[in-house]
C-alpha cells in the first residue's frame, strides 16, 4: 500500500520500517529531517511536509508525542486535513485525548476523508522488532482495509469497536493498569522494607505468583532504582493519566485508583522526577514511609 | 517427619494429604471430627484435640480461618502450646496478622518451643495439586529443618527472613498486590462499558500485555460477573486488608491503595456482598458510575 | 466610575445594581437582552455588544458562567479585547481557570490594556445583598484604583496579590474548603445513620462545635436532603474541583482530597444529579454506604 | 451527688475541680497520686483504688487516655467492675472506641451497675473554664439523672441516643470532621504556597468565609507552623482516626476521606511527628507539594 508515515522518533522509526519491510511503499516525514533521511536506505522517500506525504498517500500513519503535536500536524499550515485526498485514511497512533480522537474523526469526515485510531502498546525496542500490540477501531470497513499495516507493525491487532475513540480510551486504560501495578509495588515495596524484608525478596514472590513479564520487568526497576534512563518519562505517565481521567470524566465513571495515581505523579513532578522513568512514581510511597 | 496437622478445610485437606503421600507421618485434627476422618484413608491418625497432634509430633502446622481460630488452637484449653514438647515445632500457615505471629513466636519461645509462619499462596485446587507457593519465616536452622515440610506442600518456598512475622507480611502484601489488580479491572471496565467497549474485548488485550494468568483468570472471572460461588470469598478479602492496613500502621508506611480497597470492600459488604467472591469488589465502580 | 457590567446572571444583576446605589455610571450587557433592561430602573444604559460596553467605560467586570464564556466576550466578535480603549481596565469576576487568568492578563497587557481578578464568595442573595466577600489580584495601583468598585458589591475586598491569577487560586481553593466540608458531612452522616444517630443530631453537635455559618447552612440542607432547586448546581462544582485539580497540577501540589472530591461528583454526575444542589455530592457516600 | 472521678490529667482535672464548683461531693483516683492530691483545696477527697472510689460514689466518671487505659481501671484489679454497687452509674467520658463502650454497657449491665459514655469536645482550657460540649448517650432515665454532672463540666449537654456506644460515634465522628478541616487547609496552603500566595492571606479569607473559630484558630497553628507544643498530640489524632475506621468498618459504610487523613497521619508518623500537635499532618502535604 501506499502509505505516509510521519513521526519518526523512537517509536514511529520501528514502525515505518516494519511498514518497509512488509512492503508497503513508505513516504516519510519528521520535524527534524535527519530522523527521516535515516530511513532512506530502508527505502522510505522524504516529504518536506506533512501536505507532501498526504498527496501521494492512501493511508498516513501519525506517531507524535501528544495532543498539541498532533493536532499541529493534522489541522496546523501544510497539515494532513488540508491535503489528504478524499477517501484516503489517517490513522493516528499516537496516545492521545478521546476528545481529540473525536475531533479528528469529525474533521476528516467533513472533509470526505476518514480516520482511525490505532495506538499501540510496547516501548521502542517492541517497536523495532515488530511486537506491538496494535489496538485499532474505526469503521469496520475502513479498519479491515488498514489491516495490513497494523499487522505490519505489530505482533497481534485488537479490534476494539467501530468508533476510533475507543482505542484510545483502551490504550489510555491500558496505560493505567500498568500504572497501577507500579502504585501497589511501590506501597508494597515501601511497607516491606521497614519490615526489614529487601525488595528484591518481595519481587521473586510476585513474579512467580502473577507470572508475568510486566511484574518481573517493572518490579527489577523498581527494585533497583534504576530510574534513568528512563524507558517512559513520568511527565508522559503523567499526561496519560490526566488524559484516563478525562475520559473518565466524560464517561462519569469515577477512577479514584488513576486519582491517587494522578497524586502521586505530581508529587514526583515537585520532586524533580519529570525526565526519570515513571517507575520512578514508587519513590512517592518510599518518601511518605519516611525511607531515605 | 512426624508432623501434626491442624485445621482440615478446604485448604488444610490438599496440605495434609500431600504431607501424607510425601511420606511424612501425619496426625491430624480437626473441629468437625468427619474431616479428619476422611483423611485416614490416606494413612492419617486423628486426634482428640490439639493437644494431642503435639504429644506426638515433631512439628505441628496450623492453616485456620484467622487470628481468632489460631489463637484459641494455639492458646486455648488444650490447646499447641499446653502440650508441644520443648524443641517442638509450630507452624502457622494461616494468613494472620503481624501482631499474632509475634505473639505466637514470643509465647512459644517462652516455652522453649519453636515457632515458624508459612503461609502459601493458591486456591484450593491448588493446594490439593501441590501447586502452593509458600513463604517461610523464622530462624534459619529451624526453617531448614522444617523446608521437607514446605517442599511436600508446594511448587516452590521462598525464605523471606528471620522473623516468622516477616512472612506474613509477605503474604499480606501478596493478597494486596493481587486486590490492587482487581480495582484496577473495576475501575477499567466501567469506564469502558461507558464507552460502550465490552469486558471481554479489554480483557482480551490485558491478557496479552500482561501475560498473567492471575489476570486472565480474574480478568475472566469480573467480566463474567461470576461471583459465585466465591473461590475466596469478599469478607476474607476484608479482612486480609484490615491486616495489611495493620502491618501498615505498624510500619509506618502509608498504603493509600490498600485504603481505597478497603473502603471499596467495606462499600461492598453494605450491599450483601459478603459471601461472594473478593473479585466483586469491582461492582462498587461500577455502581459508582451508575451502571447497571 | 464609568463602568460597564457583562453578565447579568443571578449574580451578576446583583453585583451591577449594587454599583449603579454607590453611584457609579453602569452601562450593561447581557447575551439576552431582557436581564438588561430590568436594570434600566436602576439607573443603567445598555448596550448591544461587549464592545459597545467597552467604549465607554474605565472599567469593565464580567460575571460569566465559565471560562468558555469569558473567552468568548473577551476574544469573540465585538469583544472586549477588541474594544477596551488603552489603559481602561477589564475586572474578570467569574470563577474561572488560573490559566485563562493569565490569558487574560497576557492578552489585554499585549493591547495596551489593563486586567485584574475578581472572583467572589457568595450566593445570587448575597451578591443582592452587598455581602460577596471579593477577592482581588494584580498590580497593586491597579488593585487601588478599582477598589471602590469591590467595595460596591461586596462587604469585605480582600487583595491576595499582583499576579491575578493568585486571586483565581485562592477562589478555587476557597471552594474546595466548602466541597471538603460538604464530602466530610456526608461520610460522617453516612455512618451516624448507620448507627442510628440521625443527621440532625449531629449537626447540633457540628453547629456549636464549629460555630459556622457555612456548617451551619450545608449540614442542615443535607440533613434535609433538601437538593432543589440548587443554589449551586452540582455540574459547577464538579467545574470548581476540575479548575482547582488543574491548578494543582500546574503547581505539583497533590490534593488528594480534591482528587476524592471529584471522584464523587462524578459518581454524582452519573446518577442523575447533574442539576441538583452541589451538596448532594453526600449521597454518593450514603449509597455506598448501602443506604435507601 | 456523690460522685467520684478517675483520670487527673489536663482534661480531668478541670472537668473535677467543675463538679466540686458545682457543689458535688467528689472523690477522686490518679494513678500518680499528687495530681489527685492537687484537688484536695478544691474540696475533693483522695482515694487508693479505682475501687475505693466507687464504694462511695453514686456514679463515676472516667476521663483517661484510650481504650487500654479504661479497660485497666474498669476491668483490672481493683477496678471498677469489681467495686461498684448495684445500680450505680459508671459515664465514661474518654474517647474510646465503639466497641470497648459496647463492652462497658455490656459487662456492667452484667453485674446491675448502670452505663454511660459522655465523651466531650474541648481541649484542657476548655475543660477548665467549663466550656465543653457533653456528648451523653444511655438509657434516657440514667442521663437524666446524670444531667447535672454533665451540666456542671460543659457548657451545652447534647443527648444524642440510648445506646452508649452512640456517643462514642458521634465524638469520633466530630474528631473526624476536624481532622478533615485540617487536610483541606494542608492540600490549600501548598498549592497556594507554590503560587506564590501566603497561607495568612488565605486564612483571612477562610476566617470570614467560614466564620467559625476552629477555622480561624486551626488556621493559624498551621500557618504559623507552630505545632509544638502540642494541644493535641498527633499519635492521638491517629488514635482516633483508626477508632472511627474500626466504626465505619463496622457500620459497613466507607469513609475514605477518613482513610487519606489516617494515611497521612500514618506519613507524620513515619518523619517523627508523633508528639507534634496534630494539625502538624498538613506538613504531609507540604512535603509531597515539594515544600521546604
């Protein structure tokens, strides 16, 4: 297929590549161009604009960092709605608002032009190497056609429902189970230590108990304190969850566990946490039990 | 070993009976006596009272209902500690609390008696299949003496530390970890179902992420709404809160996701909650958004 | 003065009629004209747009339902932005975000204008009454100038700063101490019903204990259950709470009680009681309480 | 009326020296001797034993630290359970927990000795100047007769039920309230602190807003940041929020605004603030704004 792909930072390079390497023609575009010239010897053609990608696209995938970025390129000067053909696709992948899900969703359809969201689970490594997991929705029809660049990217597709919105209140919720388990690791981990039981102890129980990699991968972080380079900035894990919050304010479903989240978040903010892995959360818990 | 044990329910049976085909001698007693009977088929002896079970045994290994049930078979009218020989072994595989586990290591040692906690991991199944986890505290050398005991009941023993209470607060922090995961899919799923995406879709995503079984099956188990029978029922689920909300306190060491489970719990026992399974907790979200 | 007034809401008609008894000069505005004819009465000239308002006046308050409001009178079409001659001065009273204060306060001082914050304290009788408690922020000369005018309408002008957002902080931070109230009374009540201590008993003890109006006034309106007609309608407090919780965030200051707040108003929210008295708030803690 | 009082500290030593005031004859017990001794001018007789004031006493009146301390001198050797004659009164005005008041009505009702709880609201200069709220719950007969010896310590007697017990959750439930007025000011004054706003100038505003002098007292201390010494120490404040946890766990109905203060109660624990007043817990929130 025909396909543009723009955002090319450490998620969005693995997966324009994957794109390349299933065989899709790919035209590329990032902010800053050297990001794009380096996939040219993947095959990937360099547009000046996101309006350029458009024009000789069937479907454009967008991988950007937040809100702001995507709606710069989406509605912004030389931006995808002024450009995508009628009937050619956008398809947002990044982790973004339901609300702006919504607006997208809105403005490619008055436009003639459709849209769906597709935003993914896994970090940059997964990315590379092609272990996504893909969540998308849309219209059925629209989303049975993208297949084949979802499966491209990623090693398994959810097709959550025939509103793109939907994805991305998965992927926000999603986002907030993995949140959560970092909470009660770091409640648990800060109670056990002045218990006098190591962390590590703690973790050899529970990875065996829930085996699962997320448990083990986290719970090692977690107990190591290794917290930079982060894999996932807090400052992200906190825009996220002020974004699961939203959602859950337009859905009047209260989520008091994404609120204590929320509140520990920010106190690691005024700790100068920001750029520290979101892990890094646990050290909230630490703190208020008076350790270190 | 000669080993008593005491407390036949449905955790108590799989334990002895896997001591028995491990080759240990076991004496048994039990409340009701018809559960101890049903055990000499295996090559069980019953005994009259706990008292008793201790005369003739090297180690004697308590799984009760709460620190209530240990305290009266422990220091009641014949009760463990009237009747263990000095150098004799007591084993609380209970779940109970930090306060009682001390007590009990102090009143045996007093005596000149031993004391361990071990309490496990798992389900009934699980513990009929030799499938526990079991976590052992206490002085090395008597818990070396003793790992034959845990290796016959479990899949795997892990060694937490010197105290015998430092294994219970394992425990307690497990049953948390495992609530914690539980508020997370309730607050999920509400907010999903008002985005009009289905349990079982997330669930499905979730499964994959984590890669847990502890979250597929409970996964399952809250998008089913099959809360009965109860495979550990909701008022257990309080109870092991209100203990780790102890050990908390004692520690010093805020847990502010155990305060909102327990507060969900305490929601849930107001709605005749009680006897369902611990899982139902998530209908508290769920009526918290007006569902249903 | 020459002043105008925008916003002739239950509050607002108040507030302008209270200007026009000290004297000042009041030209009006109100998005349905009829609210600014009552006022004529009273002394007041109307006018057809904000910026009509504007070309006449030293000062311009507006008392406007929400910041979507203000932005539209101050940026829309005919606004005050685009009216407000050099050095005149827009004083916003709305209840509103700390960003679109400094908005505000970055957009008129790019125009060669003036702005301040403010907000007040009190109910539609109240501002009828002269009795707002106002609250004012910006630079200090500025503050000075228009103090007659705060004076006017309220019986206490309290200055917070040079900064008008600081004025807008202390607003919201003022109605959070209210909701806190309002959520404390409701688990207290919850919980005394519980024990057969009916509301009414308790607020005799809370009136005298705390000698307050504000206890005084909301135990007794929710001891009533007396929820309508709404003083303040529920939707705006959970309005209040988000500004206050975005606040929050700006400044990395958790408030988890905000955060509970919130999550209450929500569970509100999504039983029907979107227009009913914020106060009713307490019978999210009576359900889950398993009551009625 | 005959009456003996047991529990000298700040509290009863006032509360004392009013029945003597009020022409009473009293008797009176101190575990440390000279504090009863101190009564002597006043007109007070000393005795030996908890016991030896109840042989002479129609009713007796208890004011000690907590639950512990009421089961030693109701229930110890030669306590008050042991001593006091048929039919005569035992009013226990500690703050203790449901339960244990339970208990009391229990175990005296047991020997034909008569039970109430008469908790009060007030703090030592209270109890002095005969400024206390009484809270008096039992059988409407004996507070009735009891009348005057609630009437000659505080200055309004509020009967709020016939079960003992009930006092005892409304006084909890006062603490609780108090407790959560503390918070607010906590998570306000760090926010506003970080917008550059002082907490005096938020407490002008809050004094007139509310009204009430525990706004405007409380207000102050933690403006001021003046927790010591403490009125109230804050191991107490945990004390009793524990004791209203254990009630609303009994009443099935949640609190958790009861359960964030406890938490944060338990965070003060955890930095050494045991013996600060407790309204030093809005340091909690402080610290997580990243105060100081």
């Amino acid at each position: 297929m025909k396909v543009g792909f723009i955002g090319l930072g450490r998620m969005g390079s693995g997966m324009a590549r994957n794109l390349l390497r299933a065989g899709h023609e790919v035209v590329v575009f990032n902010r800053s161009r050297e990001k794009a010239e380096a996939l040219v010897a993947d095959g990937a053609r360099v547009a000046d604009t996101p309006a350029a990608v458009c024009s000789v696209s069937e479907a454009v995938m967008t991988m950007l960092a937040d809100d702001h970025a995507v709606e710069q390129v989406a509605f912004g000067e030389n931006g995808i709605a002024s450009a995508l053909p009628a009937g050619a696709i956008h398809i947002s992948c990044s982790t973004i608002s339901i609300a702006l899900a919504r607006r997208l969703a809105a403005e490619h359809g008055r436009r003639g032009q459709r849209y769906l969201s597709g935003p993914v689970f896994g970090r940059p490594d997964a990315a590379e190497s092609k272990k996504l997991l893909v969540i998308a929705a849309g219209p059925a029809d629209v989303v049975e056609h993208c297949r084949p660049l979802f499966d491209a990217i990623g090693r398994q597709t959810f097709v959550v429902g025939s509103d793109p919105s939907q994805a991305n209140a998965v992927k926000l919720c999603g986002n907030f189970m993995i949140a959560a388990t970092l909470e009660a690791f770091g409640e648990a981990y800060a109670a056990l230590r002045k218990a006098e039981v190591g962390p590590h102890t703690f973790l050899d129980v529970m990875s065996t108990l829930f085996g699962s990699p997320v448990y083990a991968n986290y719970g090692r972080l977690i107990a190591d304190e290794k917290f930079e380079p982060a894999g996932f900035a807090l400052r992200l894990g906190l825009k996220d969850t002020r974004l699961v919050l939203e959602a859950a304010e337009e859905y009047a479903a209260p989520m008091p566990l994404a609120s204590l989240i929320r509140d520990n978040f920010l106190s690691a903010m005024a700790h100068g946490q920001a750029d520290q892995d979101w892990s890094s959360v646990t050290r909230v818990a630490a703190r208020n039990a008076g350790l270190k």
